[in-house]
C-alpha cells in the first residue's frame, strides 16, 4: 500500500459489490428464453469448489452466506485501454471484499481487505493449468490471485479468516466501466475538489453523475484526496459502493425492458463466477433473495490493519480485532466496532469525501 510518498505509480483495480451484477439479472423476469441463453452464455465460471477439495473451514448452515468479490485488471484486450498500462500477460487483484448477507438476508457486512496486506499464502492450485504452488509466508495478499488465480484467492482468503466463502464473483476493469454507461452514470456528491492527474479525475466539489470512465477514476484515484494512501482509496470505494446500489435500486429497471436487457447483457459480460453461480437462474436466484438489502443496510468496513514498521508501503493485519471480525462473521454476529478502532484502515481522510446523491 502506498502512502504519500511519491512512489512511482501502481498498478491499480477496481473495487465492485455482488450487487452491480445481480440487480441486472433481473430480466430473467421477463422470460424470453432466447435472451436468457443469450446472457447465460455471457457468464464465465470457474469451478473453485473442485479445484480446492475438502480441505477448507467448516460450512455452517446458519442461513447466512459469504461472497468473495474481487475487481481484476487484466491488461489485456479492453482492459488495457480502461486500466492503463502495458499488457505483460498477468492479472492482478488489487482488492478484494468478503461480502456476509446475514440469516434472513435483510443486511449485509462487507469487509475490504487491502491489497497490499502481508498475509501467508498456502499452498494451492493455479486455476490455469493446475500446477500446484508451494504456501509462501510475509507476501502480499493481492499475489494470491496474481499467480494462482480465483482458486487461491479463495483459499488465502479462506486460510486468513476461517471463514468459508460460499460463492466467488469477478468483475473487470472494462465491464465495471461499461456497466455504469448501461445504468445511466452514478450520481455522487462529492464535499471537496478531487483532482488526480494519475487515475485522470477532476471533479469540483459538489453533485456529479459520474460516467464510466469517471466512476473508474473515483475508484481508482488515490493521491487526489485525503492522505494518498490506498486506505483512503478503499474508503471511497465504499462510499461509491452505496451510491451505485442506490442508483439501481431508484432505476425501477423492471419498467423498461430496453434499458434491462442492456443493463443484464452488460453486467454478465462482465462476470466471472464460481461454477455453481454461472447461470442466469442461479444468479438470480441470488439477486432475488438480497432483494431486501439497500445501500442503508449494509455495514462496511476495512480489515484492522496496521502499516509494516519495517516497510511503509504494506500493511499487516491487527491480529487480535482482525480476529474479532472473522469471528463475528463465522458466527453471523453484527462487528463489533471495538473491532476497527486505532485501525490505519480508519484514518485516512476521505470519509465523508463522497456520498451518495441518488
């Protein structure tokens, strides 16, 4: 993680909620069932549950379900032009959330996990090609899936909390960017100018409906506003996050069938998933049961970290409230805030920079 040291810049990704892909499946509800091979064959799935086994944290049938959602820059193709950058054949997740819809599904905890966290990772199986990668210890959490993939990101996540994920969702840089086109922009207000020339940003204080190209640049933007840490990135992500929850749940998208079809083809085609997610019914299956969920209903937070002594640029997990965190989670208990607080995740500046306007 960068602070504001002036390090040559890195590379950067998105940050996306299960709810910016599976509000557009809604249009299974109109049933054409040439438009729902259509979209299924949008969908690419991966088949994390094969590719890990058995040996992952206990399942526990408490009606509640953990997601692991990350955004990936992959450089190549359309990504190269939305991200920036050369293509040098990798794909890297900057961040990542763990997303827990609690029993009864009325609220959600989401908790961001900096990319530049020195975690262990275990041994795994690359996604690609299934060679098997020996455990490595003190390396950044965001390598995981750098060089293994949605499988070992899963299990490093799964190692670092005892939590089991139940479902895996991707976005890319290119679909989060053609996903808000499709919906329209995001209007956001935003409480102090923001002007990053690094993520091309410039926004006057005030109220703003963001385009593609500028919701990519809020949530990539980090040296533009608070103390250019990725921490205070996160912090905007999160606000943008609710503000784009809020901007589908004000579409009434079910009254439009033009505009749903375009938002569902857009959002699918932007979607890697576990196996058992990669289907427009199971999709919205899980759409349908987090139809209660708002942008008021979720809680979110970043993983208690603290910066390296030994190292400004990453961070390491406050063990002891990390711990607190996942408990809370395993046990679908709301998080305590004793949890987050003296967190570095917590002190960066940009609460209150960006907030919803829809």
């Amino acid at each position: 993680m960068t602070q504001p040291n002036h390090r040559a810049p890195r590379r950067k990704a998105l940050r996306a909620v299960v709810w910016t892909a599976t509000a557009a499946v809604l249009l299974c509800l109109t049933g054409a069932g040439y438009i729902y091979f259509k979209l299924n064959g949008n969908i690419k799935g991966i088949d994390i549950n094969g590719a890990l086994g058995t040996d992952r944290p206990t399942n526990f049938d408490n009606g509640s379900m953990d997601i692991l959602v990350l955004g990936s820059d992959s450089r190549s193709g359309s990504n190269k032009k939305a991200g920036g950058g050369q293509d040098d054949g990798t794909a890297r997740s900057d961040t990542a959330m763990i997303v827990h819809i609690y029993r009864g599904h009325k609220k959600a905890g989401v908790v961001s996990i900096p990319r530049d966290t020195l975690v262990d990772r275990p041994s795994c199986t690359k996604t690609k090609g299934g060679t098997q990668l020996p455990a490595a210890t003190g390396v950044m959490f965001n390598s995981a899936y750098a060089v293994g993939g949605p499988a070992c990101a899963v299990k490093t996540v799964e190692s670092m909390t005892g939590v089991r994920m139940d479902h895996y969702i991707e976005i890319d840089f290119s679909g989060f960017q053609h996903l808000i086109d499709a919906l329209g922009g995001v209007k956001v207000t935003t409480a102090q100018d923001i002007n990053d020339n690094e993520s091309h940003l410039h926004l006057k204080a005030g109220t703003h409906t963001l385009d593609g190209r500028q919701a990519l640049g809020l949530v990539r933007t980090r040296h533009g506003v608070g103390d250019g840490s990725d921490l205070g990135r996160i912090e905007l992500q999160q606000a943008f996050v609710k503000a784009l929850i809020a901007r589908v749940e004000s579409l009434g998208l079910l009254t439009s069938p033009t505009k749903l079809y375009k938002v569902a083809d857009t959002a699918t085609g932007a979607l890697t998933t576990d196996s058992d997610l990669a289907s427009v019914g199971n999709l919205m299956g899980l759409a349908q049961s987090m139809k209660s969920i708002g942008s008021n209903d979720l809680h979110m937070i970043t993983m208690p970290v603290q910066y390296d002594p030994a190292d400004p640029n990453r961070v390491i997990p406050l063990t002891g409230k990390a711990d607190q965190v996942w408990a809370a989670l395993r046990a679908d208990r709301t998080i305590p805030k004793s949890a987050t607080k003296g967190s570095a995740g917590d002190q960066a500046g940009t609460k209150g920079v960006v907030k919803s306007s829809s």
